[in-house]
C-alpha cells in the first residue's frame, strides 16, 4: 500500500499515473477502481474523481510490473495501453512473454503514453503496410501551452533530424535532409492558460507533433525537450502531456484485415 498527501488540485488518474509511472498501467487503474481498492479520506471509491488540496489516498497496489490487458483483439491484432516512461521496445519485452507471437507494428516515444498495435502472422506483415503506407488514422490529445489561435487547421513543414542531439528541428521551407511533415488539429477546449488539443498525424516522423506544436509557439506543457523549463515548473507539470488515445483501421477488400476496416480502438476515460 501506498499513501499519497494531495498538495495541489488533480484528478485521481493523474496523481496515480504521476506517482507510479511505467509500474501501473491503464488498465490496471481501472481494475483498482472496479475493486475499490483505493480509499481517499479513508474512504473507499470506484471514480476518477477531482482531488482537493489536503486529501489523503491510500492505493493498495504492489506496483509488480505492468498489467497486460488488450483494449482490442481481432484477427491477429491486438492494442494495448502503453504508459509513460517505458519506450515501445521494452514494453514490447513486456508483451512477447505473455503473447508469443506478437510483434510491435509501430512506435511512441518514451514519454508519450497511449495505444500500441501488435499483430502476428500475416496480421503483422499487413499491419506493417498499413502503418507504412499511412492507412491507419491516428490521432493524439495535446495539452499545449498559450491560446491556439485557429478552432482548427492543418500545419505543413520541413523536419530534420539532429542525430548529435537526439532531438528534430522543424522549418517552414525544405531544406537539405529534411522531410515534409503534416499534422492537423483541432481545439477540444480552452484553459486558463492552456489548449487541449485533438491531433492527427498526416504523417509519421520522429518527434513530429511535439516539435510540429513547438514550431508554431505552442509547446506541449511538460515537454523537457522542445517546451520551457520555467513555464513547467511553473505550471507544476514533469511529465509532457500527449497521449495517443484513439486509432482508426482501414483496410481494402482484398486484405486479409478486411474485417477490421473502419474499426476504431479508443482509449476510454482518459484526462490530460
């Protein structure tokens, strides 16, 4: 058991995410809420509920390892809740002990939490084309800092990669090295002094949306690498909230995950 002295307003899922890190996986807090086995003010609860300076939560939870419950399971495809701090290939470690056969068909950073697709047989090698050839919608929640100006609209730009520093830079004309990215969004909901934000990758490259948002003078809040120290700390925030909560199948009728065309895997609940 553990017990957590709440000091700043925050909902449950956050302080538990926040606290435990890679160690309690999504749905491993859901199964703590269908049990009851977390006490606030010594009093049991099975809700996310918004926390008040002051509260006392008691979580009884060994922290052993990562849950592995799919979110989805068809035809040779399964979708799992990756959280922060653990890179795709380690959980994917995590995921070929308990379902052998299943390989990782795509990749998040580090620090992003949300939805990994896994496949075996001829599901991988289908799914491996899909994600390639850009055929699986994906999209992400962002909370950025400051006021986005536009309810919506799709960004295009030039990405390079710093190999040195780990790190992408983004301009707004091609330049040597440089691959054409495009991400679209749009505002969910305006905050005090932040945006929530509904992004969709066009497409797919190393550290796009993050760098992509940064560019155009709105860092994702808790971004170490391409946000701002000060304004994190002074928001209280360590860890950078994106989350890539919701995926969409396409699939022609010729391919073998016909079935599983226009399916879509959302992550339920979640908050950022």
């Amino acid at each position: 058991m553990k017990i957590f002295k709440v000091e700043n307003p925050v909902k449950l899922s956050k302080l538990l995410f926040d606290n435990y890190g890679a160690e309690l996986s999504y749905s491993t807090y859901q199964k703590l809420l269908r049990n009851k086995d977390i006490k606030i003010d010594g009093k049991r609860t099975n809700k996310d509920l918004l926390l008040s300076v002051g509260q006392t939560v008691a979580v009884y939870y060994d922290g052993k390892g990562l849950e592995l419950t799919p979110l989805f399971d068809n035809n040779g495809v399964l979708v799992f809740y990756k959280p922060p701090t653990i890179t795709s290939e380690d959980f994917a470690k995590n995921v070929s002990e308990s379902f052998i056969g299943y390989e990782l068909c795509h990749r998040l950073d580090r620090n992003t939490a949300g939805l990994l697709v896994f496949a075996t047989g001829v599901a991988y090698e289908e799914m491996l084309k899909a994600f390639k050839e850009r055929t699986v919608d994906k999209f992400y929640l962002a909370e950025v800092y400051g006021s986005v100006k536009n309810d919506s609209e799709i960004l295009t730009a030039y990405l390079k990669k710093d190999e040195e520093r780990a790190e992408v830079k983004i301009f707004d004309q091609k330049v040597d090295g440089s691959d054409k990215i495009i991400t679209e969004y749009e505002v969910v909901e305006r905050r005090a002094e932040t945006t929530l934000l509904k992004v969709k990758l066009i497409t797919g490259k190393t550290h796009q949306i993050r760098a992509h948002l940064a560019h155009i003078g709105h860092f994702i809040v808790g971004d170490q690498k391409y946000g701002d120290s000060e304004i994190n700390k002074k928001l209280k925030v360590k860890r950078q909230k994106l989350i890539a909560f919701e995926l969409i199948f396409n699939f022609d009728k010729n391919s073998p995950l016909y079935n599983i065309d226009k399916k879509k895997v959302t992550l339920k609940g979640v908050e950022i």
